[in-house]
C-alpha cells in the first residue's frame, strides 16, 4: 500500500451515520472511500507487485484452503485495514492499494505453517513474517498501518479457523 498525498477528486462527503470510534465520528463516505482506494494503485509497477504477491498467494493457500474462504480473508483485510485506517490514519493522507488485504492472506499463510508439525515450517514462518515485517518498515512509501492491520486479520482469521478445526477433530 502506498501513501500518497490526497487529491481533491477523492473528497467527497455524504450523510454521516451514527457510530463514533476513538472519538472521532466515522462518515459513510469515510468507510467507503478507504475499502474503494484499496482497488486503486499509484503506478503500473505498484500493481503488477501486488498481483504478482496476491497470484503467488492465493496459490499457497488453496493447497489446503476452499477459494471461498480465501476470498474471506482477503475481504476480511480490505475490511479491519479500512477501519483501521479510520481510527488510526491520518486524513490528509490517502493510502493506496491492495496490500493491506494481501498481507492477511500471507498472515494467514503464516500462521497455518507455523501451527503444522514441521519445525521447518515454523522456522519458515518465522523467517518470512520477519522479512515482511521488516521489508514494510525499511521500502519508503509503504503503509505500515495497512500492512500491519492485514497481517494481525489474518493471523487471527487463521487461529480462528484452525480452533474449530481441531474441536471439529477432537469430537
């Protein structure tokens, strides 16, 4: 995700809805306009990276994942990266692009190889969540926020599923 400065095309208000969070009041248009910039990119090669992540990815994960629930991570991180954003973003900022919601396929990625058997896995996990991490923090322009938001939805996302899971397993 990229961070840019915001342009007046993207500033538009509608009717505000009941509901504050951190004591700021979150507008409609608010919420829609950080999930909608999510589909935005600021260049060719901003996009062409997060295809390229979000194919490699989406790959992984279907080897033991159903494309529905792959397709709910991946709105799960559009979604809490956009309230995210609200709480915590500052407004004169817009943030760009998909990342966000790729880095909860890769949180959960991460935390499924990490809970398997193979220490190789975990080590694996641990490596990569370390380079993503610290990849997010070094590249300028890139949006810890988003990515970082991303990441923690899918961990979560993931440590949810695998709970029931193993209940399921367990009866």
């Amino acid at each position: 995700a990229f961070v840019v400065s915001e342009t007046d095309w993207f500033d538009y208000d509608l009717q505000s809805i009941a509901g504050f969070i951190g004591g700021q009041e979150i507008s409609v248009s608010s919420l829609w306009k950080s999930i909608t910039t999510q589909w935005l990119h600021d260049s060719v090669y901003h996009l062409l990276v997060n295809v390229i992540v979000l194919l490699y990815l989406s790959h992984e994960l279907q080897k033991y994942n159903s494309t529905r629930k792959i397709f709910l991570i991946y709105i799960s991180g559009m979604i809490f990266v956009a309230l995210a954003l609200l709480v915590f973003a500052k407004e004169e900022i817009l943030y760009l692009g998909s990342s966000g919601a790729i880095a909860a396929l890769l949180g959960s990625q991460m935390i499924h190889l990490y809970l398997s058997d193979d220490k190789r896995h975990k080590a694996n996990a641990i490596e990569v969540s370390l380079l993503f991490l610290g990849l997010t923090i070094v590249i300028p322009h890139i949006s810890i926020l988003m990515h970082l938001a991303g990441f923690i939805v899918g961990l979560v996302f993931e440590l949810i599923c695998s709970r029931k899971r193993s209940v399921t397993f367990e009866q």
